[in-house]
C-alpha cells in the first residue's frame, strides 16, 4: 500500500507522535481520580459533621471558602496554564488536594476544640481543595481540546469519539464519588475513609511528574495571558460570568450540602442511602446537560456546532 493511500484510509492513520495520546491519558485518569476524590470528600466532610451536630447553615458556612478558592483559581488558571503548562496546574491540584485532605485527619482530634475553631479550621482546609478542583479542571478540560486539535481527522476518529467520551463521562463519575465517599464513611469512618482518599489522590502523582510533556499547554508566543485580556470579552460575557459564579454557587450549597443533610434528617436515611440518591441525581442531571444543545439547537439548525 502506498503513503497516498495510507493517508485516505481512515482504518490506518499515519503513525505519528504518540505523545499526544500519553498526555491526554495521564491528565484525564488524572482528572478522573481527582473528581471521585472531591466529591467522596464533600460527602465524608458533611455528613461527619452532621454526625457532630453542626447545623446545616454551620456547614454551608465552611464549604464557601470552597466556592471562593473556586472561583479565584478558575479566573487565574488560564494565566497559570499559559506560563508553566498543564503539567504545572494537574500536579499543583493534586497536591492541593491531598494537602486537604491530609489537614481534615486533625478532625479526630477535635473534641477539646470549640465549635467555632472547627468551622474556621475546616474553611480553612476547604480553600485547599477548592482550588485543587480548578486546577486539576483546567488541565483535564484543556488537553482535550489541545489532543483534538492535533489530530488532523478530529471530527471522524477515533480519538475524538475518546476525547467526548471521557469528557461526559465526568458527571458519572462525580456520582460515583457521592456514592463512594457516603459508603466509605458509613462502613469504614472518618480516618480510613480520608486516608482511602489519600492514596487515591497519589496514584496519577508518579505518571504526571515523569511522563507528562513539561511544555504542554504553556504558550508559545512571548507574550503571556493577563487578567486584563481576561476581562476585555465585552460587557455581556463579564455579565453572564458573574451571573454563572453565582448560580453555580447556589447550586452546589444547596445540592451537596443541603440535600444530602435533608434526607438525613427527614428521612433518616443512612450514608450509602443519601451518597447513593445523589449519585443518581447527578448521572441524570449530567445525560441532560450532554443533551440539551442538541435539543434545543437542533431544531433551529444550529446543531452540530462547527465553530
């Protein structure tokens, strides 16, 4: 067979660099791991507290500095990722991470402590996995874009039906770590359940550090992102993100924090019960989510979105 028709059949692509596809598999397993993480530890963190008797309005009061650090880190990861990669921002979460989860063990030692020094202590330890989470985002949602760029047949591979694949597969993925951490809690407490969480966090560690492209992601251009660019969008789009901070805000306080809480109280159901309905929720809510721009933009043929 020739190099011509090596090249027009779509069941032999050319050999290329498989860097690509490594970094793309690291960062999203990476991404993944990350993701059952920090939502097994919202629910281990909540419901402890609960178990502790903090009032629910306490515990919304302690995962704000979440949402906070959130925000921060998603408005400078752009400019973090374009000056040190993605390399950079996936090992710095992880490590956020697991410097969060790691302060939550001083917990077992809190019965001397006042209530209040709880609540500041564990907002405190919530602004490290807060923005762990959009670090490790930002490197999990831009190498997909970067891999699919690089393949020259994105839209008919393979490697792009991967790329969608994993990228909505997230929300499954997030149910999953509801479920997880409410089990682990409820048959294993509170220590083995961080520490479970602990080594979880360590396992992509080894992999980013010695086989992750270092320049991936940074940019190639002297000059470098900066918050000035950021905001220059227009007066709608700023509108609409300050809109998004607080309806993601919202719903995340009342969905992970007073949901969970409700059906505890109300209903006396058990962890597993309570991790178990979230888990549930949150697969339905992300198969809507996925389908919704073809739902509503099909119609008006604007759907698929070519540009």
């Amino acid at each position: 067979m020739t190099a011509a028709n090596e090249d027009a059949n779509p069941m032999h692509p050319p050999v290329g660099d498989p860097s690509p596809m490594r970094n793309f598999y690291i960062i999203a397993s990476g991404y993944l791991i990350f993701t059952i993480t920090d939502s097994a530890l919202r629910m281990i963190v909540l419901f402890e507290l609960y178990q502790r008797q903090y009032l629910p309005l306490q515990i919304a009061l302690m995962f704000t500095s979440y949402e906070a650090l959130g925000v921060i880190t998603n408005l400078l990861g752009g400019i973090l990722g374009s000056r040190w990669g993605l390399r950079f921002c996936l090992l710095t979460g992880l490590t956020m991470q697991l410097i969060g989860i790691s302060l939550l063990f001083v917990l077992l030692s809190a019965s001397p402590w006042s209530k209040a020094g709880v609540i500041l202590y564990v907002t405190f330890t919530q602004c490290f996995t807060g923005a762990a989470k959009d670090l490790v985002k930002l490197a999990g949602k831009s190498v997909t874009k970067l891999v699919a760029k690089d393949d020259v047949e994105a839209t008919q591979s393979g490697l792009f039906r991967l790329v969608a694949w994993l990228t909505g597969a997230k929300n499954s993925v997030k149910g999953f770590g509801f479920f997880f951490g409410a089990m682990l809690l409820n048959y294993a407490g509170f220590w083995p359940a961080l520490l479970v969480l602990a080594i979880l966090c360590c396992i992509p560690l080894p992999l980013a550090v010695l086989q992750l492209d270092p320049t991936l992601g940074q940019s190639k251009t002297k000059s470098t992102l900066t918050l000035r660019q950021i905001f220059d969008k227009g007066r709608s789009i700023n509108m609409l993100s300050l809109a998004r901070i607080f309806l993601f805000g919202s719903r995340d306080l009342w969905f992970e924090v007073v949901l969970p809480i409700y059906l505890r109280a109300m209903f006396g159901w058990s962890f597993t019960a309570s991790g178990t309905y979230l888990a549930v929720w949150i697969v339905i809510y992300g198969a809507v989510q996925s389908a919704t721009p073809q739902l509503i933009l099909k119609p008006l043929g604007w759907y698929p979105i070519t540009k």
